[in-house]
C-alpha cells in the first residue's frame, strides 16, 4: 500500500437506512479522497466516493465567497429578522446537529419539520396513534424467523438489507440464515425484491388496508367473507396461511416501505400494520418497522420527538410544541407563502419539492448548511458548506 494510502476498518455508511457498519475505506490521505469502500454495496460505494474533502469555500453570501463571520452574521440576520421561519432537512446529519437545530426553532418561534413529511409522514402520524412494537436491525437479524416486506423494493433502495440483516445472514438464534427464515412480500407489483421471497402476495393497487385489517380479524379469531379475493386480489385460503405462520413463529417483523405508506389510506394504512404487530404479540413476538431512505431520518424522528414530543413538522409560535401536519409541514407551510425565512439543512427540497413550494422558497431568504452543491444552493442566500457526517465528522 501507497505511503498516502490509509485504510480505516468497521466504519459506517450513512448513505440509508441501514447505516452499515462493517466498512473497510481505503482512503487517499493526499487526495483526500476514498478510493476503495469494502463491504460497500453500489449505493454506498457511490456515497463514498462523492465525498472527498471538496475545495469550496466554507460560506458563500448570494454566491459570493465570504468569510465565515460575514457569512454566520448574514445568516443570523436573517434569521432573527423572520416573523416565521422554517428549519427543514436533517435527515443527514447526526443526531447532535439535530438537536441544536430544535433548540434554535424553539429559540426562534419557528417551525421544525424534517424530510420524514415528504416520505414516512404517514408512519409518523400511526406512530402517535398506535404506538409501535419495534426492533433494531440487529434484533431482527439475530431473532427474526419470519420477515414481512410490505410496500417496498430493498434490492433496490437498500441493497444489504437482505444479506446483512433480514433475509441470509446467520444470527444467535437464527444459526442457518436464510433456511431459519421465512421471508413474504407483500406488494402491488413484482420487483427485483419479489425473488428473495418464499411467499410472494400480490394485492391489487389501494387495497393493502382492507387485507391488513382481514389479518387482523383472522388473527382475532374473527369470520372473513370469502369476497375479500375480489377486493384485494388475495385469496382468503391465503390470508389464513399467512396468519397460522404468523402465530406460530417464534420472531416476526415487519419491513415496511413507502408503498404502504404513500398510497390511498395513509397513516391508516401504517397504522392497521402497527395495530397487527400489536395484535400478534398475544401470540408471539412480532415487530414493525419502517425501512427508512437517509441514514439518520430515523434519528431525526427520535430527536425531533424526544425534544417536543412530536415527530415533524412542529411549531414553536405559541411558546410551546404543536404538531399538526398539513399545517406545519414544510411543502404545505411555503405553498401558502406562510415561511418568511428558511434555514435548510442536510437536504435538498429544491430538487424534490412540488413547483409551488419551490417557488416560495426562491422569495424569501434561504441558509443552507450542505456539503455538496446542491439544486438548493442554487437559489439559497447564505450557503455553508459542512462536514459529512460519518465521513469528515464523527457523531450519532
Ligand atoms: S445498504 Fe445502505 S448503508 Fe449499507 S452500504 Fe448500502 S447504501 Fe450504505
């Protein structure tokens, strides 16, 4: 090995959800780059090498390079000027960061919203509702001998989900890996994912409520009609195999993704879900969780609730947290041209948000605190560029 290449071993991947932590990098010390990502799966690989130490400068006041100072007092201005301002983002960045950021919405009398409002709202929303039995991967991994993926495509979206923690690896109790498990997927389509499954069931479009709540009746020891197939396109012979290999695992989790969630029903839908795990656990042990897109969005739900006792989107006008969705949500807040100021960190709504929101966020002051350029440092006011979490700055 080149004497500018060193090797850094079991660090983390915070590109998704599930923030692996077996990476070996083998990093460019003059470079300042990683050449090499082990472990990596295409998405993380990618991660790493995006994120090399760019020579950018460190503040940028409409787009030109400022000092530091210049650049903190500019943003401060903004911000203490601004009779309603919004901090969104936060789903990448450690859960230290967050944290500050909920103290300055609150210092503020602002609003704090996360990107979990454009993605697993819904979930957040159940979440409140029903509660949620849950696990981490590592549990699931070591115990889980029955795996429900509902509503996503993790060959996709997350590739290691399958190998590192849910469907092959050995755990303490599960010590044959995949033949311990048995692994169903539930969606409206086959996927890349549909292969991996031993249980393939195939709903029609906008009826994952009406077959979560016939498990729940079956699971109850209630009738289900024999009409269910015509709604849901599964059959009620099905639904009762599924609900007998339910009871008697010894470990169930449910994986679920955003086909659940962002689909007719909504937090309904999360919730039957949810209600379902609860149901099963007077016969066994059964989890849910859902399978997040950034690397700390599920940090940010926790800090975000653990500081005001709601998940997102939040307001602090009063002098006390409100959470109310559709009101304090970020997409809903600037289509009503309601947010004076925004200060944006870790994320890029310019690139994913509806046109109308985009067009409120170009007319007002916008920070931004990323480290790479971005569709949002494109129209923002006051850009930072900031360590990578996990990368150049250690954290949770
Ligand atoms: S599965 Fe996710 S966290 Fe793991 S290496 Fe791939 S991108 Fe990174």
């Amino acid at each position: 090995m080149g004497e500018n290449l060193k090797v850094v071993r079991h660090a983390t991947c915070t590109f998704c959800g599930c923030v692996c932590d077996d990476m070996d990098l083998t990093v460019d010390v003059e470079q300042k780059r990683i050449t090499k990502a082990e472990n990596a799966c295409i998405l993380g690989k990618a991660w790493f090498r995006e994120h090399g130490i760019e020579q950018r400068p460190f503040a940028l006041i409409g787009g030109r390079e400022a000092t530091t100072e210049e650049g903190v007092e500019e943003a401060a201005q903004i911000l203490a000027r601004a009779r309603f301002p919004l901090i969104y983002g936060l789903s990448d960045t450690t859960c230290e960061a967050q944290r500050v950021a909920v103290s300055m919405a609150d210092m503020l009398g602002g609003t704090i919203d996360t990107t979990t409002s454009v993605c697993h709202g819904p979930s957040g929303i159940a979440f409140q509702g029903v509660g949620e039995s849950t696990a981490s991967l590592g549990e699931i991994k070591n115990r889980a001998d029955m795996v429900v993926f509902w509503g996503g495509n993790p060959a996709e979206a997350h590739p290691r989900l399958f190998s590192r923690y849910a469907v092959t690896p050995k755990g303490m109790y599960i010590p044959n890996g995949r033949k311990d498990r048995t692994v169903v997927l539930v969606d409206v389509r086959r996927t890349l994912s549909t292969p991996v499954a031993d249980i393939f069931v195939q709903v029609k479009p906008r009826s994952d409520f009406e077959v979560l709540w016939a498990l729940r009746a079956l699971v109850k020891g209630r009738k289900v009609d024999p009409s269910i197939e015509r709604r849901t396109g599964v059959s009620l012979a099905v639904l009762e195999d599924l609900v007998a290999r339910m009871k008697s695992c010894r470990f169930g989790a449910f994986l679920f993704g955003m086909g659940l969630t962002m689909n007719r029903g909504r937090h309904f839908n999360s919730g039957a879900l949810l209600a379902l795990a609860t149901d099963l656990n007077e016969f066994t042990h059964w989890v849910a969780k859902p399978v997040r897109g950034h690397g700390n969005v599920t940090g940010a739900d926790n800090v975000v609730s653990w500081q005001t006792g709601f998940p997102f989107g939040v307001n602090f006008s009063r002098g006390y947290p409100r959470f109310n969705p559709g009101e304090f949500t970020s997409v809903d807040l600037l289509v009503r041209g309601d947010a004076d100021a925004a200060l944006i960190i870790a994320s890029d709504p310019a690139a994913n948000f509806p046109r109308a929101a985009i067009d409120h966020l170009r007319k007002i002051p916008v920070i931004l605190l990323d480290p790479s350029e971005t569709y949002t440092s494109q129209i923002a006011r006051v850009v930072f560029t900031t360590a990578t979490y996990g990368i150049h700055a250690p954290g949770v």
